[in-house]
C-alpha cells in the first residue's frame, strides 16, 4: 500500500494515531479529527490570538481503514482557503468510514478476507502569485480492488475576491482552451504515449490513443516568475489516455497568444507569454 512521505518538523501533526477499530464511528468524539492547530487558551486574551499558519498533515491508520490528508503552508495561511480544506478532511474521511464499514460487512458475509480501505489526497503549491494561489493534488484510494486508484485534483484561490475558483474558469470556456492548446497537446501527449508503449498509435481503433478535451483534464497553473502564470499543466489520469499500467500523463505547455486569447478579460493580466 502506497502512503504519502510527509515531513512531519515543516508541518503541524494534526492526527497520526492508529485508531481502534471498535472507536472508527463516523461522529465519535474519541475519533474525531482535530482541525484547528490553535493551543487551548489559559485566558481571554490568549483567545483572541489568531493561530499560526502552519502546514497540516494528518495520517490515520486501523484494521479498518487508512486516512491521510495535508496541505502546505500558504494554504493554511488563508482563513477561507483552510476552512474549505478542512471541512473536505472531515467529509472525506466520514465517506472513507462508511464505504470501508460497507466493504468489511460485506467481505464478512462472503467469507473472504477484509484488506483495510484507503485513501489519500497531497496539496502541493503549483504556483504562489501576487493575486493567486495554485494547487494541486494527488488522489489515491483502495477499497478492495485488484490495486489501488491514483488521480489529481487542482484549484485556485483569488486573493482579491476571495474566491475559490477551478483553474478553468480563468478561461472564457473550456472549448476555447482546447482550441488554443490542442495541436501541441495532442502532439506532445502523442510523442508521450509512442515512447511509454514502443508502437505507433492508431486513435481510430483504439479509444486510448484518442486525444481528450481539455474538460476531461485537470488543468494546473503555473509560473516560472512568482507574478503572472506562464505555464499550463495538463494531466490525464490513468484510463484517460492509456490502460492502467502507463499511469498518468503530464504535459505541460507554455502560455501564448493563443492562450491568453482564450482567458477571461478579468484575468488576463495574471498571465504572462512566454
């Protein structure tokens, strides 16, 4: 089972305990994950204090299930932005208990071992702009198969609206980015997929070989500079563009015209040709 390398002295151990399986119950107080890194306060004024922003990591393992999640630092060090990350904690990892309950019961009744549930998610900071925060993650889960699932997520926080946006709606739609990316994606991921298999691909026969669109991605932004974002990472999970076995696929491209064209007037100046 894969588990995420985390380190602990550049984060804040909200949770690394290997809990009972008799106390994993969705809701227990003795089981609940603690989503604030504030200390207790010895008085009124130590109240007031606002809490340190610090990386989080959290790591929860049993006979029934193994739960890791974490974000860095600049994540934390936004009071809205730690809100939502932390309530998808707490949603995770109730969906996390009730599917593996689901899977022991039913691995019980058909007589056959029980291998414990897991699942993953690693922010990482793709770019840290003036105006933006970009984020991505890397998913991983189990619940029973023939091998675990890997997948990506990504998002972004404007500093100025406070908002949380997905990387697309920087976009005047997601068309419109295929449109400016989509022969040198297509290419670059074609190039890709030709040295990962060793054969010449043929999209007309085989559904692995075709070239998606954008939508089906996850986008990431990214920048080269630390002010505007001259870069666009592009990738497709495993099952997206190949079997299981190639993985994912990364490509990333770099913001021209094109691509500026196709962002939204609001946000163009957060973007920079390269």
């Amino acid at each position: 089972m894969r588990r995420f390398s985390l380190v602990v002295t550049a984060m804040t151990l909200l949770a690394a305990c290997s809990v009972s399986d008799d106390t994993a119950e969705v809701g227990d107080e003795a089981d609940s994950v603690a989503l604030s890194d504030a200390n207790e306060a010895d008085g009124g004024e130590a109240e007031a204090e606002q809490p340190e922003a610090v990386a989080v990591a959290i790591e929860e393992s049993s006979d029934l299930y193994s739960f890791d999640y974490s974000y860095p630092e600049p994540a934390a060090a936004i009071p809205e932005l730690r809100e939502h990350l932390d309530g998808e904690i707490k949603a995770a990892r109730e969906r996390l208990i009730r599917s593996a309950r689901m899977g022991r019961a039913e691995a019980r009744e058909n007589g056959f071992p029980y291998n414990a549930f897991a699942e993953g998610t690693e922010w990482k900071v793709v770019a840290d702009t003036p105006r933006f925060l970009s984020l991505s993650a890397s998913l991983y889960s189990y619940t029973g198969g023939a091998h675990p699932n890997y997948g990506s997520n990504s998002l972004i926080w404007d500093r100025e609206t406070d908002r949380l946006l997905q990387p697309l709606d920087l976009f005047t739609s997601p068309s419109a980015l295929t449109d400016a990316i989509e022969g040198r994606y297509c290419e670059a991921l074609d190039t890709e997929r030709v040295k990962r298999r060793g054969e010449q691909l043929d999209a007309v026969d085989n559904p692995f070989d075709a070239c998606p669109a954008v939508r089906k991605l996850t986008v990431l932004l990214g920048s080269s500079s630390g002010k505007r974002f001259d870069r666009i990472g592009l990738i497709a999970d495993p099952y997206l563009v190949g079997p299981y076995a190639e993985g994912a696929y990364e490509i990333t491209l770099p913001v021209t015209p094109a691509v500026l064209a196709a962002v939204r007037p609001a946000y163009r100046d957060a973007f920079a040709v390269r």
